[in-house]
C-alpha cells in the first residue's frame, strides 16, 4: 500500500438523480484507485428488505482472481471502510458504519503456522477447514464495526475479532463450498439455511441486532464491459439496437470481490426520517454520503468514495470527481463544485 494508514474508503449510497442525469459506478475507479486495488470501491448495493431491515452490500477490490494462490486477496489493513448515513433531504450527516480489518504481514498477522506460504490447509494441523478460524485455517483475518453517532458524537463498537471466512480454495480445503460430486463451486443460495457452512458461521450479530459479514465472493455485478469502452461495441446493442435483446457478455464472470456487509434494522436509525426506499427521491427514503475529510470522527484521508453526491460517472476523465463538497458547504444545500481528483 502506498498510502499511510491515515486513510478513509468511504462509500456513498444514491437518494436522487442529479440533474436529470444518470450516473454509473466504474469497477476502475481513477489511475490511483487502480494502483491500489484493495480500497477501490467497485458496486454499492442499498435496499430495505421485507424483513425491516437496511441492508448494504459494498463490493471492493474487482476482478480479482478465484485461483489467485497462494496468499489470496485480503482486505486493506491499513484503510478503513466507511458507510455514512445521511438526511436525504438536507444531506446532512447522520451516522457512520466503520469497518477496520487486522494486519496480515508475517510478523503481525494471525498466523498459525509461519513455516509454510499456504494461508489454507496448513495450520496447526493440515487437512479441510471444517469450521471457520480453525486449526487447518493457517491466516485468520478479522475485523471490527463501529458506529459513530453524528448527533451524539459517540462511537459504539458492534463487534470485534469478527472472523472473515476462508476463500474457496477448492474441493479438498474448502469442502463446504463445493459440490462433492463435481467439485465445483456451489452459488445461488436463496435462504439463510441455503448457505453454506463457512458463510453461515461468519454471519456475526451485534447486541443491538445489526448483523455483519465480510468475504471474498463472486462479483454479481452483469455489464459486458469490454464492448462498453470498446467505443459501444455493436454487439451489446442487440437485433433491436436498444441492448435488450442479448448479445452482451458479462466482462465480470469469474472474477471476485471483497465484499462487506451490513443489516440495520430500521427501528435503529435516526428518527425522525422514514426509511422507505434507498432510491426513491431526496424527499424520503435513504440517503448516504462520504465524511471523507479528517474530523473528530475520521482522521483520514478519503482515497475513494461511491454514490450519488459524489458520483464517479464512467464517462468522465478517469481522473475527475464530479461533485467535491466545498470549503464550509454541505451537499444537502448545494454547495458542490467540479474538483479534478486522482483518487
């Protein structure tokens, strides 16, 4: 990493189109968001679920690769990842989710077992992991969530030492997340009791019933990005040249992300505001926005963000923030100027 650990990925959450225009993340967000893969935000997903909860899904480091043996993708341990809350109709900051993970150098990570470069399968003992953090589990990574209150100004931790799962190495060392008979890699869970073991176990629930998980997944993210900057290659437009019709083919399938997760329920938020839709418009539903400046809340520095005041539209120069909160400004009152970023 190049940067110190004074550092902020904050990830931002739509509430309204802004002038009429429609904005788009970008897996590949700036020349040094790509040379620093760890913290580069590629998709955020925000909904309220029929069960009365806030759900997120962030999604960073893109395209990585499933056979990437033998270290595999971790999470920065220098950075921390940040979902912020605002007020949709004034964008004024409301609270903040930040998730911090341990080191994994060799000489301050969880390791078991130093003598050997497997991160899997070879702990105090070697054989399948059975359960997550065990003994065959050698590099055990975790992470922290806290809550910052901006009313308040009080930070709340909802959990510690939460393990992140073991990647899908294979049939042999992952079993659970496997097919037995053909060995490949089961997906498509519908139900918690659909899932499999590791994932189930990694589920974490805090005393105050927020509930939090961080993985390596499958991206789901469909866009067949290589036509799309290959000057609108004619193929995703179809037969009817409107691009519903097929044709395209999805630049993400077998890759993977970093993902973290967190549920809110929504008796939990801020009152007064109703939280009905997390893209419905600024007069209700959800807003959220990056506090990436240092603060008494955030001393670091704000390497990326994502979402709606602060879009990264992927038509702009790969450089160009849209939208930067002025000095003294707040974004709910439309004080936002065109700053050129490399973030």
């Amino acid at each position: 990493m190049k940067k110190s650990i004074h550092r902020m990925t904050s990830v931002v959450g739509a509430v309204a189109l802004l002038s009429g225009q429609m904005f788009a993340s970008s897996h590949s967000d700036a020349p040094l968001s790509k040379q620093d893969p760890q913290t580069n935000l590629a998709d955020v997903y925000a909904f309220i679920g029929g069960n009365g909860n806030l759900n997120f899904i962030i999604d960073v480091r893109p395209f990585g690769e499933p056979g990437d043996g033998v270290l595999y993708d971790r999470f920065a341990d220098d950075a921390m990842y940040t979902i912020s809350i605002a007020n949709p109709a004034t964008g004024a900051w409301l609270r903040s989710y930040n998730f911090r993970f341990s080191t994994v150098s060799s000489a301050a990570g969880n390791y078991k077992n130093k003598a050997t470069a497997l991160s899997h399968g070879s702990g105090t003992t070697i054989g399948a992991i059975q359960d997550i953090g065990d003994s065959n589990q050698n590099l055990t990574q975790t992470y922290s969530v806290t809550m910052v209150d901006a009313a308040t100004g009080t930070s709340t931790v909802l959990g510690s030492g939460l393990i992140v799962p073991p990647v899908n190495v294979g049939l042999r060392t992952t079993p659970f997340y496997n097919d037995p008979n053909t060995g490949f890699a089961i997906s498509g869970a519908t139900a918690p009791q659909s899932l499999d073991k590791y994932t189930m176990e990694a589920v974490f629930t805090a005393p105050t019933g927020e509930k939090m998980f961080a993985s390596k997944r499958e991206d789901s993210f469909f866009c067949d990005i290589p036509c799309i900057f290959d000057l609108i290659n004619p193929r995703i437009l179809g037969p009817d040249g409107h691009g519903q019709t097929g044709n395209g083919v999805d630049g993400f399938k077998g890759f993977n992300v970093l993902t973290f997760v967190i549920q809110v329920p929504l008796a939990n938020l801020p009152a007064p505001i109703t939280y009905t839709d997390a893209f419905s418009g600024a007069s209700h539903g959800l807003g959220v926005l990056s506090h990436g400046e240092p603060s008494a809340h955030h001393a670091a520095e704000r390497i990326g963000r994502l979402g709606q005041f602060w879009p990264v539209d992927s038509t702009e120069p790969p450089w160009q923030s849209i939208f930067q909160r002025t000095a003294g400004g707040d974004p709910g009152q439309g004080q936002l100027q065109p700053r050129l970023s490399d973030q």
